[in-house]
C-alpha cells in the first residue's frame, strides 16, 4: 500500500532533511543542552547545577534561533568550557530514531539526492556522524555554522540551493522545528514536511502548524 505522501516523493528530484529530531532522536540534543551543558559550567565554574541551569537558560534566551545559539565556539568561549569532550564522553546516548535508518535505506534506493542540511555544529555533528552512521545514506551535508547563517534566514536557502544546484520546486524537506520549516517554504520548497514526533519516546509532540506534516519520516516510504 502506498503512502500518503508518494507522489510528492516521487515527483521531486532532492530530498531535503533535517538531521536531529528527524534521523537520530533529539533526546541527545535536549540532553546535552538542557543538562550536560549546565553540569559541565556547574564542574568547572564550582557552582551549583541550578545556578548552571539559570545562566545556560538565560544566554540561551538570548541567541535562540541565531547563529551563537548552535555554536560550540561561542559557548565554549563564553563559559571557557570544553563541550567537544562533554560531546564524546556521552556519546552513547546518540542514536536513530525508531524507523528512521530503515527509511532512509529506502530513500538512499530511488533515484534522488539526499542532501542533510543542518543548524548543528560541524564538531558537534562530526561526533554524531561517528557514532551513528547516517552519512553513508546521503550525496551531501551542509551546516550553517559553516554558511554564517542559519537556516530560520532566507540568506541560508539562496547559498544552499546555489551550492547544492538545487530546484526548490524538485525538492522536499522534513524537519522538526515549525520555524525553519516556514523558512523553507518562503525560500519557494512548498513541499515541506513538519515532522511531528522529533524523540524516540514521545516526550516531545509537536502540534501541526503546516499543511504537510509526518510524525517521521518512515511515512515518506
């Protein structure tokens, strides 16, 4: 029986994904950020774990959704904390999410380009790449740490579609944050999927906010 979404996926020439909280379970992210970042400023900084959390929460209130808020560098050199060795020591947490390598197995067998575009840190991204071997499914990855820019701004999508040789027309996208998803239907890729259900355990559920909306992307098969 076919899916829903098969002539969509049939019909574009790119497929377009997210990484975290669309490929590999966005718990690792929410637990790094949440908690292994304000512990690591707890440790080194001799403060207590709440105290962490209000600075780590404050700052991060303060760049969400630009460029700082994405980048190792920045935090590292705010805090003079080491998250590149954070990242490695609790890298057994990073793993796919449920059907997500199955479905890209399948998507990696059709006649498309699969193309990772990604807010995540290059270093940060390099250790999940390690860990969980999602790079071998895929014909290219771009960062925009990499760009300068981020991909909640149209300047991402022009130097993506240029580098990439992408018709946003031929292509589809999926990911799990509502406002990069509005990003990429402005910058002209109308088929754009929310994906609904971004961690393993259903600890986040995203109401739907688009028209084209997955609770993963095991429904593009």
């Amino acid at each position: 029986m076919r899916n829903l979404h098969h002539n969509i996926v049939a019909n574009v020439s790119d497929i377009l994904l997210d990484i975290d909280g669309v490929l590999l379970d966005g718990r690792f992210d929410n637990l790094f950020w949440e908690e292994l970042v304000p512990l690591e400023l707890s440790l080194t900084k001799n403060i207590s774990i709440e105290d962490a959390k209000t600075e780590i929460y404050k700052t991060a209130s303060e760049v969400k959704g630009t460029l700082p808020w994405y980048e190792l560098e920045y935090w590292e050199k705010r805090y003079d904390i080491d998250l590149l060795k954070v990242a490695n020591a609790f890298s057994s947490k990073i793993s796919f999410l449920p059907k997500s390598e199955k479905a890209l197995t399948k998507l990696s067998s059709l006649d498309k380009r699969i193309i990772l575009l990604t807010n995540c840190d290059p270093r940060l991204l390099a250790v999940k790449a390690k860990t969980v071997p999602f790079m071998k499914y895929v014909d290219g990855c771009m960062s925009a740490i990499e760009l300068g820019t981020v991909k909640e701004k149209q300047d991402f999508w022009n130097t993506a579609f240029q580098h990439f040789q992408i018709n946003p027309i031929e292509s589809l996208f999926a990911d799990d944050s509502i406002g990069v998803v509005k990003s990429s239907i402005k910058a002209g890729i109308k088929n754009s999927f929310q994906v609904l259900e971004p961690t393993g355990n259903g600890s986040v559920a995203h109401e739907p906010q688009t028209t084209l909306t997955i609770k993963n992307i095991s429904e593009l098969v």
